[in-house]
C-alpha cells in the first residue's frame, strides 16, 4: 500500500467516525425528549454499527493492512472526539435516586 492508499484509507476510517460516534452524540442528545427512549437508543445503535461495518469491509477491500488503517483514523477521531466533548452534561448525568435504586 502507497502513502496516497494510506492517506486516504485512515482519513475514510476518521470519516466513518466522525458518522459513527457523531450519530450517538446526537442519539444521546435526543434521548430526554423522545417518548422511548430505549427503543431510539437501541435503534440507533444497530443502524450506526451496521453502516460502521459496512463501511470498514467496503473501505479495506479485503487487506487487512487498510482495515488497520482506517481502524487507526476511526480511534484518533475517537481520542480526539472524548476528549473535546468531554463528559456528560449534568442533565444527561444519571440522578441520584437512580443511582440508589441501580439504574
């Protein structure tokens, strides 16, 4: 694989997480305003998973050398993502009697 394969192959993991964990961000923003909330989640999670999948055997093209390359680009947007949201806002946080009844 030449440095163009590489660029392009950990820039299309990147993208694809920027989809995938973008997509929960807003999954999880919606969540105090929708009416079930466990059903969006879980829908949610099975269609974000589903293209992410999808996405990586279209991207690695049977190598595994590019399925390490977008994995790569996938967990630096990862990394870089965490780390600029940052945590839970405190009206996401679980509440305190939810805690005490282990929710």
């Amino acid at each position: 694989m030449n440095m163009t394969e590489l660029s392009v192959t950990i820039f299309l993991g990147g993208a694809l997480a920027l989809f995938h964990f973008g997509g929960l961000w807003l999954t999880i923003h919606r969540l105090t305003r929708v009416r079930h909330p466990e059903l969006e989640f879980v829908l949610s999670f099975f269609l974000r998973t589903g293209i992410s999948i999808a996405a990586f055997f279209f991207i690695s093209e049977g190598q595994w050398d590019k399925v390490l390359a977008a994995l790569a680009g996938f967990l630096a947007v990862r990394l870089v993502m965490v780390r600029r949201i940052g945590p839970i806002p405190e009206s996401l946080a679980p509440r305190n009697e939810d805690r005490v009844h282990g929710y």
